[in-house]
C-alpha cells in the first residue's frame, strides 16, 4: 500500500455533506405555493377593513346628524382606528410572534365583523367610537401580516404582481366600498352601510379559512428587530415620506364631503366613485415604477396631490373642475401606500414583516393625527381651509423629498 492511500480519510465539513449528499433534502415547510385563490382572499380581506375604516367619509354628514354631532366630533371616527392601529400593529405582532399567520387573519376578519355589528346597532356615540376601536385593532393585526405576504403564496417570478393585486385593495375600498357604502346610507341609513360590512366580513373570514394553508410563523419579530429596522436610514426616509404625505391626504380627504356639499353643491358618491377609479389606476402605474424610480414615483404622487388639493377652494365649485381635480388627486394618492411600502420594505430586507409593521404603525398614525388636525381646522373655519393646508403639506413633502441627499436610486429589494 502507498503512503498515501495508508493516510487516514479526512472527513468532510458538515455543510459539503449536505450539499454533495444523494440523499433526499429534508423537506420544505410548504411544498406548494397557495396560488392567487390566497391572494385574491387576503386582497378581499384588506378591502374589507379599508372600506370599514374610510366608510365614514362618505357618511360623515349622516353619522354626525344622527348623533347630533359636528362634523369635526364625527371626524373621530377616522382618528380612533388609526391611532389604535399604530399600537396595535407592533404589539400584536410581538405578542403573537410565534402564532399561525392564518390563525390571525382569521380572528382579525371575525373582530371586524363584531365592530361593523356594533356599528350599525350604536345607541350612541361613544358606541360608534367603540366600534372604531374595534376596527383599529384589525388593522394594525391584519394589515402588518398581510402587507408582506404575497412571497408566501404565490411562486417568486408573481410577487411583484401579487403585491400589487393585495394593494389594489386600498383603492378599490375608495372605488367600490365607499361610494357603494354612501349609495346604500343615503338609500336605506348609514346603519345598514354597517350591516353590509359585517355580512362581507363575514364572507371573507369563511374564505380566508377555506384557501389559506397554515402560515407558521418565520423568524419572531421581537422588539430587538422592530428597535434594528428603526436604526436604518432606509427606514427613517420611508418615516418621513409617509408622515408628510399621508398627513396632507387624509387631513384634506377625510372632509371631502362636506366640501363637495357646502362648495361644489353636489351629492358626493359619484365624485368619489371617479376618485376612487383613479386611484386604482394609480396604484397600479406606481407598483410599475417605484422599484426602479422610487423618488420620481414618489415625487409624482406629491404633485398631484398638493396640486388637486390646492386647486379645489379655486375651481372646485364646478362639478366638472371638481371631477377632473378628484381624478389627479385619486391617482396621486393611489400610489402612496404601494410606494411607501416599498420604501419600508427596500431599507429592511432581512425582516419583511418587520417593515410591514412599520409601515402600518406609520401610516394609520399619520391618518389619524391628519383626519385630527382637519377636524380642528373644519370646525373652525370651512373645507376650503382644510383642502389649502392639505395641499400645502404635500407641497412640503415634494420639497423635502427633492433636497434631500442620498436618495437611493433603485428600491432592489422591493417585490
């Protein structure tokens, strides 16, 4: 025997054992993905809860005469969830960070549902406002699992879509939700907009339950991880992109009504109809180009809103002024909340829930302290007031965002 073949074997690393191995890879958590039916049920459920959390805009005049209300008291209606929904978003997640993602879906759809009963049946206002912190609850659970979870239920080369198609819903909530929700008030009461919400609630919870598989938990989403996202610079840009720019749309969008009441003379559905079909078109045209164009998609969505909302003390008492305004303002903001998701998302790759966590926490924040501070300003002075502040603030978020050095020019991580 040569020297070398009395050599003793060296034995390989563990990892190239693995990898040169021919025995069969232990197999993967889920062997297939769900498909679109999945897809199409979690969209189904965030247009539920976007369309119970907005529906007040459209009955707000409604809601505050039924409770005799003013329209800035009613506009509490928009500030409860959010705020609840910003704590809920990074408390729910921690406290149930090793439970089925399925599992909590499911529930939230089942609270949503309780809230829209309680909604439609309020003896009071302080009911309604109980119902909003329902609702608030849902979002901040639903929202932070379902805003990133289109990598696990459609194959790699459909997320992009797939995340478009869960965005979409928040549109469509404006399209079809609150036009059709203020249709059915000003037909039957805004109580039963509310019971139809509950029925659709309903609807989507037994979908949910059908055509999700379990979704176990990945990694924890632990303080530590929400505290490591908040030291990236990435995500403190998403922060203030999404401050500004949610605070002048919904600080203005949240009294669109009674604008369109007391200055275009017009019934509001069917401006909010046109609104709500633009944004849907604005969605989809800032999912195209926010990854590769993340300033510029950004910076376009501003415009047009600054623009619109400055514009409409001017020519909004023309019906067909206030269309075309309602129309640029749809599609500008129908870009908002894919685009700040992707922002979130690119600066906190590794931890994709984190950033969702972020992102809604951040978002219903905002939305409420905006539907807040219109609230303040209507009470005080008119619609037309709230609409120039709106726009000016969304002016401040294209400044801000222009002079600002280091801008990324590609968001490479986003789906």
């Amino acid at each position: 025997m040569t020297s070398r073949s009395r050599q003793p074997r060296r034995r390989r690393p563990g990892w190239l054992v693995a990898m040169t191995s021919t025995a069969a890879p232990p197999a993967p958590p889920r062997s297939r993905t769900p498909g679109w039916p999945a897809v199409l049920a979690v969209t189904m459920g965030i247009f539920s809860i976007v369309t119970t959390e907005i529906l007040p805009v459209g009955l707000l005049t409604s809601i505050g005469s039924g409770f005799t209300v003013s329209d800035g008291t009613a506009g509490l209606m928009m500030t409860m969830p959010g705020y609840l929904a910003a704590v809920a978003a990074p408390v729910l997640t921690v406290a149930t960070a090793r439970l089925d993602r399925r599992l909590m879906l499911c529930a939230c759809m089942l609270l949503l549902a309780v809230a829209n009963v309680l909604a439609a049946t309020a003896p009071a206002f302080w009911a309604m406002l109980l119902s909003r912190v329902l609702v608030g609850v849902v979002i901040g659970g639903f929202w932070s699992i379902a805003a990133g979870l289109a990598d696990r239920l459609v194959a790699p080369s459909q997320v992009r879509r797939a995340t478009a198609v869960i965005f979409s819903s928040v549109p469509l909530g404006s399209v079809f939700g609150v036009p059709l929700g203020t249709l059915i008030g000003d037909a039957a009461g805004w109580r039963t907009s509310f019971a139809v919400m509950a029925a659709l609630s309903l609807t989507v919870l037994l979908a949910l339950a059908v055509v999700l598989p379990p979704l176990p938990a990945g990694r924890a989403t632990r303080l530590t991880v929400l505290r490591g996202a908040l030291r990236s610079g990435g995500t403190w840009r998403a922060l203030v992109f999404t401050v500004l720019i949610v605070l002048a749309h919904f600080g203005a969008y949240t009294y669109v009504t009674p604008f369109l009441k007391q200055v275009t003379h017009a019934p509001p559905t069917a401006f909010l109809l046109v609104y709500g079909v633009a944004g849907v078109a604005g969605n989809f045209l800032g999912g195209l180009t926010v990854a590769r164009r993340p300033v510029l998609t950004s910076a376009a969505a501003a415009t047009l809103i600054a623009s619109a909302t400055l514009a409409l003390p001017t020519f909004g008492d023309d019906t067909v002024g206030a269309a075309v305004l309602l129309t640029l303002w749809g599609i500008g903001y129908g870009a908002v909340p894919v685009c700040s998701q992707a922002w979130f998302a690119a600066a906190t790759p590794e931890t994709p829930e984190a950033a969702s966590v972020l992102f809604t926490a951040s978002f219903q924040a905002t939305l409420s302290t905006g539907a807040l501070a219109g609230g303040l300003v209507v009470d005080r002075t008119s619609p037309s007031t709230v609409m120039l502040l709106g726009g000016a603030t969304a002016a401040l978020m294209l400044l801000v965002l222009l002079t600002r050095r280091g801008q990324p020019q590609h968001l490479k991580s986003t789906p």
